[in-house]
C-alpha cells in the first residue's frame, strides 16, 4: 500500500466532537500499521488533567505547536493532524503552508456547529471532564459566527467579501486581533470533509476508512 503524505486540518467551534472524530481515525489508520501524529496548542494549556488557560501565553504556545507541527513534518510522518479551532484562513495559513513546503496534501475536517447549547455544556468542567475548557457562551457564539464568515472560503469558486471577509493578526501587546487591512486569502485545501451534527454519530464510526480512501495512492 502507498500512502499520499497528508496533513489534517481540523476546523470546529468548541464543543464540536473533533476529539471523538480524531481518535476514530487514529484508531483506523493504526489498524493499518499508520503512524498518527497530533498536534494541539490545547495540550500546552494542561495542567495535569485540568485545562488552565492563559491568554498572554496563547501566541507563545501556537508558536510551540507549529515547531512540534513542524518537526512531524520534516521527519516525513505520513499523517500528520493539527488539531487547534482552525475557523479562519490566516489562523490556519501558518500550518498549510509547511504542509506544500514538505510535500503534503491537506485534508479539512469542518465541523458545521452544533445547537448553542451543546457547545456550552461541553465546557463546562465536571469532576467526570475536568479537562473542559470553560470557554463562555459569549466567546463560542462569536466563534459560530466567525465559522460561517468564512466558510465560503474553503472553496475558490466562491467570491472573497472584501468588506466582510478580511485578514487578522494577533497582537502580542494588547492581547488581541487586529485586521491588517487586506482582505483574507482562501484556505489552502485538497479535500473537504464536513461533518454536520445530524450526521456526526454516523461519520465517527466510518471517519477513518474515509481518510483511508483520500490517502491512499491510486
């Protein structure tokens, strides 16, 4: 079997079940002998088994996660997944274009959201998920809404809004996003796989032979 270098690219709100769907096809791939790497900023926020976040370390840890992201890379692991948010062009440019780099094809898993109150109990920290994140309604209804801006930008026939679909950066002095004045560039994509909440349990469980297909040199 020849397998195509490939690097997924997770793209969810919170809340979305991109974990369950990450381990199914970890899981599959390694029934074929197919070695998984992934990569989180979320996994340098852990503190033990609580998830403790520090918004003036955000920036320090995406650039840690894009050198281990990096090094997955460079050392030609055949699948590779960064497993951050991932809702914008500019938030994701940083990691497909080391993928072209390196030789990858790339793989978005989109994951439509979900009704607002699913997200919001999923971050909310029990003694059975205390690994939640916490993250506020107010924050994943702004996310929902910055998904769909973009999502029209996964495919190149449809038309960039100047006005509305623009580029940000993040600013590391006031700890925030700024827009750079230019408007935002289309995510950089082979494949799109969207999963959609009335089709999530069905798609966990045959995720992984799908990603088989799309990796598998024909």
């Amino acid at each position: 079997m020849s397998i195509k270098k490939t690097v997924i690219i997770n793209r969810a709100v919170p809340g979305s079940g991109k974990t369950t769907i990450t381990n199914s096809i970890y899981n599959t791939l390694k029934e074929y002998n197919l070695e998984v790497l992934i990569h989180s900023t979320d996994k340098y926020f852990m503190v033990g088994d609580r998830y403790v976040f520090h918004l003036d370390k955000l920036d320090t840890f995406h650039q840690e996660n894009l050198k281990s992201f990096e090094k997955s890379l460079k050392n030609n692991h055949f699948v590779v997944i960064c497993d951050n948010t991932n809702l914008t062009p500019w938030q994701t440019e940083p990691y497909t274009k080391l993928a072209r780099e390196y030789g990858y094809q790339i793989i978005f898993i989109t994951f439509d959201p979900r009704e607002i109150k699913k997200h919001v109990e999923s971050q909310i920290i029990t003694l059975e998920k205390p690994d939640a994140h916490g993250v506020s309604e107010e924050i994943i209804l702004r996310m929902i809404d910055e998904y769909h801006l973009y999502d029209s930008l996964l495919f190149k026939k449809n038309k960039i809004d100047t006005l509305k679909q623009i580029e940000y950066r993040w600013n590391e002095e006031t700890l925030s996003k700024e827009p750079t004045g230019k408007p935002s560039e289309y995510f950089d994509v082979d494949y799109v796989i969207r999963i959609l909440p009335s089709e999530y349990h069905k798609i966990k469980h045959n995720i992984g032979i799908k990603i088989m297909e799309l990796i598998n040199e024909r």
